[in-house]
C-alpha cells in the first residue's frame, strides 16, 4: 500500500516539473502582427516561428498565407491548426472559407467512419484525456468493488465499461487520424500520372489548394514522387515540387 | 406422399397448357337482391364460364338507370374426374339513379373473336329503403339548413352515418364544394375524433352509432348551385351464419365474420342562392352576419415623435375573412405605419364566429389635439333582412411637445418588415491576438504520455490489488494455512515476553513447542520429546537433533535436574532454521 501512495505521489508531482512554462519570444509575435496590419504578408510570415505546434499559431499562420494569395499553404496550416483546436469556430469558419476558393470539386466517397473521425470536434489529447477519465472511474470503481460489494458501484462500473473500450478505440481512430499524411497542391496547376515512369500518362489535373493523402513515397533522380489519393477514391502519382505535405 | 405432389407439381406446370373449346363458354349475369332503394346500392356479377382468356372486357346494357362501379375480377378453377371447368367473375357495385323497375343487361364479352351475352335482370328502385331505418344496419343522410341563402351566408352541411355494425375500409365522398368558401369546424371536442364527432343516439328504440360531419359553407354565387349527393363506400362485417368458432385463433383473426361490402349515397341538394337586396343608402358590402366594430388606442396621451398603435376589432358571426380594412381619415402629421391584420375564426356547432384585428402605428409629428374619427361597418343581417351599421366612437388624442431629435427617429411600436442583411464582402475570420498560450512541443508529448501513464497505472494498481484480495481470501478461508503462515510471528511474540535473566525452560519449551504445534496444525502444548520422531519427519536430522535437545534440556531444567541453560537467541536461531525448512 505504502508503494502505491509513493506511486500516486510521484505522478501527481510530475506534471509540475514537465508543464513549466516555455520562453516564448512576445515581441516576434507583436512585430508580426504589426507586419499583417500593414499588409505586409511575408515580412509576418518570416517573423512567426514554423515549428511550434500551436493551434493559435498555426490558425495565425494560415490566415497570413491567405491574405497574401497563397491558398495551398493557408489551407496545409489550417489543417494542421485543425488538429489540435477543432472546436474553434474561427478556424473552421476560415478553413470553409479558403475550402471555396478551390477550384477543384470532389465528392466525398470515404467511409462514415473516415468522415466523421475528420470532422471531430475532439484532438488527439482530447481523446486521451477522455480515456484516462475513464480509465481512471473504470478502475476506481474495480478497485472499490474488491473491498465493497455493493449495488451502487456494480452499475456505474457496467456503464464505465463500454464508455472506457468506446475511448480506447476513439483514442485508435484519432492517433491514425493525428498520423495521416496529407498533403495539399500548391502549384496553380498540377499533372497526376498514372506511375512514375516516363511512359505514364497524366490521369487528371489538380489545382491549387486541393487536399489529398499521401499514401506512398518514392524518390527518382534526385526527385520525389508521392503516391496521393482523394477523397472521391481517385489516384496517382504526384511530383513533390507542386505539392506540401505534412511528412 | 411423394409421388402424390409431384403429380400435382406436374399437373400445376400444366395448367397454362390447358385449352378450354370455346363451344363450352357461357355468360351469366346475377344480382344479390330484385330491389333496392335510392341510396342503397346492389351487388352484381358477370360470370364467365369456360374461358380464362377474353378479348375485351364486359359491358353490361342498364339504359342510364344504373350507375355501375366495378369492385374486382376473380378467377376460379374445378378439375371433376378430369374435366376442367374455368370461371371468371367480373364484380360490380351498382348504383340506382332513379325510382322504378328497369333491366339490367344483358351484358356482353368478347372471346376469341366472338361476342358472347347473358341474361338479363329485372330490378326495382324504390324511393325509400327497402327496409325501414330500424331494421337496416347503416345508413347516412345529409343536410343543408338553409337552401335559400343569401350570397355570403353561412349555411351548414351536415353528413351524418348512422351504424349499428361493425364497419370497416370506409371511404367518404362529399360534395364538390367549389363554388363555396369552406370553414372547417375545428372545436376541440371529447367525441371528436378526426373531423368527425361521434356518439350515441337512440331512433324510435334503436340504439345507434352516429359519426357526423360539418361543414360550414359560404356561397360565393348567386343562382343555382347543386351540391352533388355524399357517397361512402365500405365494408359491414357480418357473423357467418350456423356454428360455432372454430378456434380460438379464427376468432381472433376475425375469421368468423365475413365482409359484405356496400355503397350509401345521400340525396343531392339545389340551392338557390339570392343576391344581396339593394341598399336604400347605395351602400355596397360584401359582409353578411351580424358585425361589431370597436377602436382603441394605447395611450391617450403622447410626444411628438412617440409612438402609439391605433386598434380596429371588427368581429362577430359571418363572413369574418370578407372584412376589409377599415378606410382611416387621418391628418397628414400623424404619420402611419400599417400592421399585417390578424385573423382569428372560430367555427364550433356549425357556426362561424371570430374578429379581424387592424394594427397601425402612428407617429405624431406636431402637438395638439387630433382625432381619430369614427369607424363604420355596414353588413347585410339575414335575420332581419336588412342592412344595419356598427360604429365604433371617434378617439381624440392631446399630443405635447417632445424632443425634436425624436422626430427624425422615431420608432414606432410596430416595426417595419425586416430586410435580410446585405452582404458587402467576404473575408476571413481575423487572426487571433490575445495573450499567447503557446505550449511548447514537448508538452503535448508528455501530457499523452502522463495520461496513459496514469491509466496503466491504475490498471496495475487494480491487479496488484485483485491478487492481494485473492491470496487474502485465500488465507482467510483456510485457517489451518493462516496458523501456519502466523506461527513465527506468534512464536516471536512468545519469547519476547520471556524474562532472560530467569531459568525460564518451561516458557522456552512452550514456545518451541507451540511454534512447531502451529506449523503442524496439532496441539503444540501437549508435544513431548518422545512425540518428535513421528512428528518431524520432515527436518533434517541436524535440526531435529538440535529440537530434542532444547526440549530435554528444558524437562530436565523443570523438573530441577541439572541442565544447560537454553538462551533466547538459541531457541530463535533454531526456530528460524525450523522456518525455513517447513516453508
């Protein structure tokens, strides 16, 4: 008993030496916003760090590649920003939005499934939070009903048990979803073929800013190539110089 | 049993095979009853015998005196000692549409080419029901209560069903309404049930089901108008004649009535509809009732540029939606702003009552006194035949000075109809500047990590837990294995007690005695030396030997013989290596 007091304690004291507060440099994010207001797109863009995975500053960042007219790169961070700030109304308002600008309509063929794990409302964290809170009441409750049967706790514990497997497999869905490649044009046109060789055929042609998945990577001459699929089930193969994709 | 169904198997694949000469073929024409009354309706059949196949469908001759409605075809089949007989029979729902005796048929059909006839029927049409009202089992009638209406009038039709059976697949025709504007009575009553109200009633000692149906009618001609006579089409069930029921289950399928299918018509209607008198005044309306009208104004008093809603109720028994709006004389500094008008009928017993409401919003411009000026309505009343005015008082109104910025922005109580929102341009949602709450990378990796953590380890935490429980329960259950698991334990506890600077061989040869007592589930306390041998076989023989001797030398320190004295560390070193042999 003394080991898992030790245990708990452990625990509850480790968040506060892992969530110590990061140095985040203020005043680059003020100049940035200064740049935006005086239309100055690139200058904002240069200042604004890339590699902090933020939802805010991802959001922040999309809206700078939309005003100055690159649709790609807008949606590629709006997406990204998505993934950890879905439920913010401001980013699924401008991620719309930079959506109808594309010239490219495809119909959604993918399974309910796929469809409603993009559109959650919940990030990866989210889910994993959602779990322990379960995983901690599923357990507390086991724990209780070694040492006290009673009614009280044998229902919520037959509740908590399909609700902690539903955020065991919630938490699968979003983990695949959160390591999904994806990709989005960022040339105003772009060629998909049909292979890689140079017989290939193009077999469509996208525009910029239309999202795909990236199945497949292959790298020829000093060149990469990326097997990409959409949403309405078509494929092929796409260069890397007319594209942005998130690995 | 085999050989008997695939006989029938083959004699069903044959059948389409089958071919009737047509020298067999014959028509026949029946009727379930030689009379019947206006309203009632006959059942009648065609029967073809000899042939499935025709070439055109039956007509049958009834000179315009008969309405026919055709009610379904069915197809029989008889094989008699090889011989094979087919009939079809074309069923008809025959309607009389005047009183006295006429034919029916005979009918034709046309079969391979040729025309074939039957017989004919001879069938009198009386004015009432064959049977008194008493003796039938359904019946209906309609009424109209006024037939000389006024145009505009209120009047009421009434359908009305009256049955003492079992009915079932009712179909309900009324009159073409057309050239009438319709008011559903829409009172919310207990017997209500659809748009028809159900009860009781007893008719010269006969109970009866009555379903009435109402309908408040406004003609909208003058002339003759002719509403055409009601028709309802349904099935009575009737209990199958001589038996009992076979079963429970046919009972309870139903299987014990049988359907008899019938057609009620009531009788049409002419009206005639007058056109409204000539007034004496040349005053020209369109409402007939009776009509009340009164104004209202919600405040008596206002400011300049302050609001105030001006009310005309016009209301009562008539043509409530013919209303029209009130003509309003107001002077040009009262400015209006006029509401939709609201309409509210509410037709119960056959009668149409309710109020139309007009709402205007006026806005005084300049102060002083001004007068809203009395508000006529004239309507023709049916009852006494007449024109007749309702008036509604004229209202003044002091409006004081106010505040001249009101004037230009005055808002009045009824607002004017919203516009939708103009679009001017699209653009995103602006980036966000508040105070950054930006987490580094690493915490979103650990805070994943810290929450499995903490599932995994609650997940462990309960095993642990599980285990213990059970090896807990385990021991809890055997007493046996709880003496021997606590037996050092007690064993400890008892040389703790002893005093070492005391000759204590009785409480050292106790405790060891008690110890191996323990591990040996016996009676501890009543072992003796001799006893060893059998007792420890178990020990090795080092051990055992090194037993004997603390216990010989604590009989023979008790009973004051001369004896090596047995420390306490001894006898715990021998018990510990006691212990872990027995273990």
């Amino acid at each position: 008993m003394r080991i898992v007091l030790l245990l708990l304690l452990l625990f509850a004291l480790l968040p506060i030496k892992l969530f110590g507060d990061d140095k985040i440099n203020h005043e680059l994010f003020f100049r940035a916003h200064e740049a935006y207001d005086h239309g100055l797109y690139d200058e904002a863009i240069t200042l604004y760090p890339k590699n902090i995975m933020d939802g805010q500053l991802l959001y922040n960042l999309g809206n700078f590649y939309f005003k100055k007219g690159e649709i790609g790169n807008s949606i590629f961070y709006f997406k990204i920003a998505k993934r950890l700030i879905p439920r913010d109304a401001d980013l699924n308002f401008n991620l719309d939005y930079a959506r109808k600008q594309v010239k490219d309509s495809l119909e959604d063929k993918r399974s309910v499934i796929h469809k409603l794990v993009d559109s959650s409302l919940l990030s990866f964290i989210d889910t994993i939070i959602i779990f322990t809170l379960f995983s901690v009441l599923f357990f507390s409750l086991s724990i209780l009903l070694l040492y006290f049967k009673n009614e009280w706790l044998i229902w919520p514990r037959r509740v908590c048990l399909p609700l902690f497997v539903l955020s065991l497999f919630n938490v699968y869905l979003s983990y695949n979803q959160q390591n999904a490649n994806f990709g989005v044009v960022l040339a105003a046109n772009a060629n998909v073929y049909s292979g890689v060789g140079k017989g290939d055929v193009v077999l469509f042609e996208l525009h910029e800013g239309t999202e795909f998945s990236v199945n497949d990577k292959i790298d020829i001459s000093e060149e990469r190539w990326y097997e990409i699929g959409l949403v309405d089930g078509k494929k092929g193969w796409i260069k890397s110089a007319s594209v942005r994709t998130l690995l | 049993m085999l050989r008997k169904i695939g006989s029938l198997f083959f004699i069903l694949l044959l059948l389409p095979l089958i071919s009737v000469a047509n020298d067999d073929i014959s028509l026949t024409l029946k009727i379930d009853s030689e009379s019947v009354s206006l309203g009632e309706a006959l059942s009648l059949e065609v029967e073809l015998s000899g042939a499935r196949d025709f070439d055109e469908a039956p007509t049958i001759h009834s000179n315009g005196k008969f309405e026919l409605r055709s009610s379904g075809t069915t197809s029989h089949m008889e094989i008699i000692n090889g011989d094979v007989n087919v009939k079809k029979i074309f069923a008809f729902t025959t309607f009389p549409k005047e009183k006295g005796s006429f034919t029916i048929g005979p009918a034709r059909i046309v079969v391979g080419g040729k025309s074939y006839s039957s017989n004919s029927v001879v069938v009198t049409v009386s004015e009432g029901s064959a049977l008194p009202k008493q003796q039938r089992l359904v019946f209906c009638e309609a009424t109209v209560d006024n037939l000389h209406p006024y145009i505009n009038q209120q009047i009421v039709y009434t359908f009305k069903f009256y049955s003492r059976a079992s009915t079932q697949d009712a179909s309900l025709n009324l009159p073409n309404f057309s050239q009438f504007w319709v008011e559903e009575d829409t009172s919310n009553t207990s017997n209500r049930r659809g748009n028809a109200t159900h009860k009781e009633v007893v008719l010269n000692g006969v109970p009866w089901n009555v379903s009435e149906i109402q309908k408040v009618i406004f003609p909208t001609k003058t002339g003759k108008i002719s509403l055409d006579p009601a028709t309802l089409d349904l099935s009575i069930l009737l209990k199958r004649e001589g038996g009992r029921s076979r079963s429970l289950l046919s009972a309870f399928l139903g299987e014990d009535y049988s359907a008899k299918q019938m057609s009620l018509s009531t009788k049409s209607f002419e009206l005639d509809v007058k056109p409204l008198p000539l007034s004496s005044d040349g005053i020209e309306t369109k409402l007939v009732g009776i009509f009340v009208v009164k104004s209202t104004l919600s405040k008596s008093s206002v400011k300049q540029g302050e609001s105030l809603t001006y009310t005309v109720t016009i209301g009562g028994d008539g043509n409530i939606r013919d209303i029209n709006p009130p003509a309003l004389h107001l002077p040009a500094t009262l400015k209006i702003y006029e509401d939709r008008p609201e309409t509210n009928l509410n037709v119960t017993n056959g009668k149409v009552s309710g109020v139309k409401i007009f709402k205007y919003a006026i806005v005084p411009q300049e102060m002083g006194e001004f007068e809203f000026p009395q508000v006529d309505v004239t309507y023709f009343n049916p009852v006494t035949n007449s024109y007749e005015t309702s008036t509604a008082a004229k209202i003044k109104i002091n409006v004081e000075k106010g505040e001249l910025s009101n004037l230009n922005h005055a808002t009045p109580e009824i607002v004017e109809k919203k516009k939708d929102v103009e679009i001017l341009g699209k653009d995103l949602m602006s980036i966000k500047r508040e105070v950054y709450p930006f987490a580094s990378p690493i915490l979103g990796k650990h805070q994943s990590v810290i929450s499995f953590s903490i599932s995994i380890i609650m997940l462990l935490i309960y095993f642990a837990l599980l285990v213990f429980k059970r090896r807990s329960d385990k021991r809890s259950s055997s007493g046996v294995q709880l003496r021997k698991d606590r037996a050092f334990k007690v064993f400890k506890a008892s040389v703790a007690k002893i005093d070492a600077k005391k000759d204590s061989f009785q409480e050292i040869s106790k405790c060891l005695r008690i110890y191996i007592g323990d591990k040996l589930s016996i009676d501890g306390s009543a072992l003796s030396v001799s006893d060893l041998p059998g007792k420890l076989p178990m020990i090795s023989p080092e051990n055992f030997r090194k037993v004997e001797d603390i216990l010989k030398r604590c009989e023979m320190g008790s009973y004051g013989g001369v004896a090596n004295k047995v420390t306490k560390d001894e006898l715990i070193s021998i018990v510990k290596q006691l212990d872990k042999e027995f273990e």
